[in-house]
C-alpha cells in the first residue's frame, strides 16, 4: 500500500536508525519499486537569470544578496532549444527550464516560455519549469503547452521557513503545488538541506511531502551550495551521512517515486554519491551548470555511470496519458 498517512512519530523513527540500518531498509524497497542500476539523467537551464525580489536566503540570484551572478533577461528561443538539444544528445531526458521569478506573471514573457515548452517537448524531452508561483490557469496554460512536471520546493519545514524566506508563505507554495496536481501536471517539490536546520526541521519537511494528497513524483534533495554574498554563505557543507538520510527516508516514504540528487554533487567524490544511489536516489541533474553553480559535466557523469556500471533511464514521456500519475517503478506500490 502507498502510504500517505505517515505519523510524524513513524517518519522520526525511520529517519533516526542507525545509518547503515536506514540505507539498507532503503535499498531493499529500492529493488522492489525501481530499476536499480538505472539513473535518470536531467539537465538544468538558467531562461532567466537573477534580479529576483524573493529573499531566499539560499539564493545567488536574489536581487538584494550582492552574489556576482550575470543577470539576463529571458533567453532567446533559439539559444533555449539548443541547450535543450546539447542535453538530449549527452543522454539527458529531461529538461529543466528555471527562471528567477517570484510567480508567473501573464505577460510576453510567459507566452514565450510556453513556446519554449512546446518546442522542447517537441524533442522528446520530459519539459520541466521552475518558474516560481502560479494559479490554477497557467497551470492549465503549461499543461495545454506540454508541459511534464513542474519544480517547487518546499525547501525546509514549516518550522523553519520564515527563517529562510519572509517574501512568501509556506502555505503559498503548498498552494502551488495544488494548481500543478490540479492541473495533470507532474509534481517535483524537495527541499535543500545545510540551511542551518535540525534534524526535527528535516524529518518535518519530509513529512509535509509524504502526506500530501498523493506523493510528488519527483523529489529532489539538495545541499546547500553556499554562495559569497547570500546569508548562508558561511554554513558549513553538509556531510554524506547526512544527504544519505534524506534520500533513505524519502525512498522509504515515497517508494514509487524518482529521488533525485540535486545541488551539491560537485563537491561529492562518486563513493559518496554511489551510496547515495545505494540508498534510493535514482536522479541527477547533469551539465556543467546548475542554474548558476557548478556542476560534473556529461563526461565527468558517463564516467561515474561507467564506473558504477549505471544506466541512464529512458524518459517516462512514452508512458500511457491517465498512466502519468503514476509510479514509475519495476513494480509500484498500489495506491
Ligand atoms: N524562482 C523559482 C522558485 O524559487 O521556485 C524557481 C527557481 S529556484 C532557484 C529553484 C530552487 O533552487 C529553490 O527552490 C531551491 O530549492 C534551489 N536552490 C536555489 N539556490 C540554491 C543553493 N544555493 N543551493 C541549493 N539549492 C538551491
Ligand atoms: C532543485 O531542487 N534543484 C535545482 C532545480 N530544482 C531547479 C536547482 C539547484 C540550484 C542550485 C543553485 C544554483 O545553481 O543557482
Ligand atoms: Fe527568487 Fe527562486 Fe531564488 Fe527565491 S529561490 S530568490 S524565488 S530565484
């Protein structure tokens, strides 16, 4: 049974076994629920860079964080479509469109990004944005486009958030996220960890995503890239044991859905990042650039998958529309 009443009491035992226990426990239903041996390789592109009014506390791209990052307007067609097939010929399946917005607004730049989501579709690719917040319409609107998933990150617990962000509530991105299900959109909310939060404020916000109406599926866990200039520019890096906790819990919470490895693979050596595929993680972002940090490239990541002996996994695109929602595993827990 796919579970979405997880107690918070359930969700701290499992986060809290000992380690090896925990990964172990993971891997088990990893076997069972995904194909194993099989990574999902997406690739990031920055369509609107910086200037952004939120003030994240995590964000080189706040426009009030003095952080160095090149802000550009929204990027022409052209240069979007060819990242996006760069990406498809390096392997990539999915393509992540990102803007530093604080909600989609209806005006011509949108109308543009919804012409880049047709466009990038049209190559096969899963298309995915990250655009900030949106309404039930433009939900629709990206959905009419082609649109495959959209990215909103629940980031931390509701506990913690206003310490991270005070521009925006906790319960406006809940809200978002509601429009995208609304909508038949597929739903990718995580979070980043290293943000100067306890271990309660993580099993809390691993909570809040598994006992949503139905699990995300896609959930990215992130560490905190610190970038000069942010608040959290002095936090000091997050340590495998701890980015192997997430992952472990949420495959264990959420076991049809994709774990994906985010920010923070640059500074990882690929044993810690194997055992991080060991514990449930079965997606990353590939390519030299995040949205604006550094990241292994193409080659840097066939040869860990070489090394591993990993396979990139094909896209989900194919999969039977009404199949959509589905879990995407060897053998999905029922809902
Ligand atoms: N502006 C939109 C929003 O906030 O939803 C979309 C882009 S925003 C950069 C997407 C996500 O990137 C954030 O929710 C956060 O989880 C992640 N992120 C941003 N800066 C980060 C950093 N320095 N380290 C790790 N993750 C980061
Ligand atoms: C997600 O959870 N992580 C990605 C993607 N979704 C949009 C973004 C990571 C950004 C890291 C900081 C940067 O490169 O600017
Ligand atoms: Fe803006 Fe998104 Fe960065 Fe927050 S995370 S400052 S909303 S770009």
């Amino acid at each position: 049974m796919l579970r979405t009443d997880w107690t918070l009491a359930e969700v701290t035992a499992i986060y809290h076994q000992p380690v090896l226990e925990l990964v172990s426990q993971a891997a088990a239903i990893h076997a069972v629920t995904q194909a194993t041996g099989e990574v999902q390789v997406c690739t990031l592109l920055s369509v609107k860079t910086g200037g952004c009014p939120e003030d994240c506390a995590y964000c080189p791209q706040a426009a009030r964080y003095h952080t160095g990052v090149q802000a550009h307007k929204l990027l022409p067609d052209a240069e979007v479509l060819a990242s996006a097939q760069r990406a498809r010929d390096a392997g990539s399946t999915r393509f992540c469109m990102g803007a530093a917005w604080r909600e989609i607004r209806d005006n011509k730049d949108f109308d543009r990004v919804l012409g880049m989501v047709e466009q990038v579709n049209g190559l096969g690719l899963e298309v995915c944005c990250t655009l900030g917040m949106l309404n039930e319409y433009q939900a629709e609107r990206l959905k009419t486009a082609g649109l495959y998933a959209y990215n909103h990150n629940l980031d931390t617990s509701r506990e913690k958030y206003d310490d991270i962000i005070t521009t925006r509530t906790y319960d406006d991105r809940l809200n978002t996220l509601e429009h995208v299900r609304k909508a038949g959109i597929s739903v990718c909310s995580g979070g980043i960890i290293g943000l100067g939060e306890t271990d309660e404020d993580r099993v809390a916000m691993l909570h809040t995503l598994a006992t949503l109406a139905a699990h995300p599926e896609s959930v990215p866990v992130n560490a905190l890239v610190p970038v000069e200039g942010t608040p959290l520019a002095d936090q000091p890096r997050v340590s495998v044991w701890e980015m192997l906790r997430m992952i472990a819990t949420a495959r264990i919470l959420m076991p049809n859905t994709m774990v994906r490895l985010s920010a923070g693979r640059q500074e990882m050596p690929v044993t810690e990042q194997a055992l991080c595929f060991l514990a449930g993680a079965n997606s990353i972002f590939s390519g030299e650039k995040l949205l604006t940090t550094p990241n292994p490239d193409f080659d840097a990541d066939q040869q860990m998958f070489a090394l591993l002996g990993l396979k990139p996994r094909k896209s989900f695109k194919d999969v039977p529309e009404g199949a959509v929602l589905m879990g995407r595993g060897k053998a999905p827990v029922e809902a």
